[in-house]
C-alpha cells in the first residue's frame, strides 16, 4: 500500500501514469483497428499490419527510430478520417476492448493514489481519441495525449500538432506542475518504457513498470522500484469497492485538446520504406 492520505497544508502531488503496456495490457491504438475495419476507416492489409505491430509491441516494445517510423505511417494512414466518427467508434467499443485488458495492479495503483488525495495523470503518446475516454474509465483526473491538426472538414489532415513522446512528455508534467501547484519532488511516475526516461527522472518516486531492457537497466542503476503488472481483469470484476469516478478526464493545458487516434506507443517496421507524413 502506498503512504498515508496527503498533509493538504503541502503543495499537491500527482501520480503520472504512461498507459500501453503499463495500465494496459496491449497498445491503446491498435486495439482499436478491427473496430476502424469495421467502421471502414481501414482496410484488412491495414488490420493485418497492425495485428503484427500488436505482436512486436507486446514482444519487446519500440526504440526511438521504431516509434519514429510508427508516427509517420499512422499519420498517414488516418489522413481524412472523420473526427467524429473515429470518436463515436470509440465511445461504441471502449468497455469491450479495454475494459478487459486494464491491469488490475494499475487500477488499485490508481485508487490508492486518489485515496491519498493526489491527482491521477495520463501521459501517453497515443491520440486523445483514445486516450480521454479511457482516462475517464479509469477515472483519471487530466490526460496529456498525442493531437493530430484537424482540417476545416472535421478530418484529420495527417499532420501532427502535438506529440507527446519522450521529453515532450516530462514537459508536459512540468506544465502541469506549474499550473496545477503540484510539487514534482513528491509525485509519482510509471512507465514501461525507456523513452519515458525523462519524465520519470522528474519525479521523485519513479516506477518502471513491465520494464522494457533498456529501462530495466536503467532503473537498476537509479535504484528504481520495478513493479510487474500481469493481471488484466474487467474493473467490475474485481473488488467491489471499485468505483469509477464521474470525473472527466481534463484536459492539460496545450498538452492535451482534440486529438488524434492514430500516435500510439506501437512499433511499425513491417517495411523500411519512408511513408510521407508531415509532423
């Protein structure tokens, strides 16, 4: 169990929380892709590349030039996606696809945290599309998530406006501590990925989570805890004193705002073409 309930005469506190492969057992974006199929926003060569980039994430996660080639092919690939539609498929299968794959150490890992009276924060790269609603399942009090440019048409253009990768993100939970009054020195972060490196070294309690070798490594040399999170299980399943808070997930200043589904934590390297994107 974590400390006891914060002294709310000190500054407050947040635990930041990185998502695919840390309070999810899978990547948040391409879980989505049979249900993009379905909706005609992909087709099946496209259902069957994600699928594999599935399996690879699972396997071993994304270096930096692997998540770099991602961000370009999935850019492209939701270029004149419908805002809209993207977001209504997503309200439609959110309790099937995700609420299964939630870890159960990272749901209690978030109600202890909110009993001790600090903010609970997502910080991923995939888009908010994905992202928000799945922060508002669990409850999460504000959401920092990758954004995509959205054109006068209401679709994506295929441009990234925002991408909260790397040090990005440890910017982000800089922001936020400024906005929100939230002393760093006491926050918690976790992540299973060496790219985060950066935002958990702004904290002071980090966590690596399912570490990836590259962050293993480095969170043995820091003195690091290494928590493994192996137990997805639906939230209404598990203990009875789990409550879903009717809080919306917020959005964090220019971290967050309407985004786009397709900037995941995935690793995509089926093929070494180049594809054209902007960002």
């Amino acid at each position: 169990m974590l400390c006891l309930v914060e002294n709310h005469s000190l500054p407050r506190t947040a635990a930041f929380f990185d998502l695919d492969k840390t309070v999810i057992a899978k990547s948040s974006t391409l879980t989505f892709s049979k249900s993009f199929y379905q909706g005609g926003l992909i087709n099946r060569r496209a259902v069957l590349r994600t699928a594999y980039a599935q399996f690879v994430f699972l396997a071993g996660g994304a270096d930096h030039d692997q998540m770099e080639r991602m961000r370009e092919y999935l850019s492209a690939l939701c270029k004149g996606w419908n805002v809209q539609q993207v977001k209504e498929i997503v309200a439609e299968t959110l309790h099937d696809l995700i609420d299964p794959i939630i870890y159960d150490e990272a749901a209690t890992l978030i109600e202890e945290h909110h009993t001790a009276g600090r903010d609970v924060v997502i910080v991923s790269t995939s888009g908010a599309e994905v992202v928000e609603p799945i922060g508002e399942l669990l409850g999460a009090d504000r959401v920092v998530a990758t954004r995509m440019v959205v054109g006068d048409d209401g679709c994506f253009t295929g441009e990234v406006e925002y991408y909260a990768y790397g040090p990005t993100k440890a910017e982000a939970v800089k922001a936020l501590a400024v906005s929100e009054g939230y002393d760093l020195s006491r926050c918690y972060a976790y992540s299973d990925s060496a790219t985060d490196v950066p935002m958990l070294e702004s904290v002071g309690h980090p966590h690596a989570v399912n570490p990836d070798r590259a962050l293993r490594r480095e969170a043995t040399l820091r003195e690091w805890p290494i928590l493994v999170f192996n137990r997805p299980v639906r939230l209404k399943q598990r203990l009875p004193a789990f409550s879903m808070p009717a809080r919306p997930a917020l959005v964090a200043a220019a971290a967050v705002g309407a985004a786009a589904v397709t900037a995941g934590l995935v690793w995509y390297t089926s093929r070494r073409r180049t594809t054209t994107a902007s960002g």
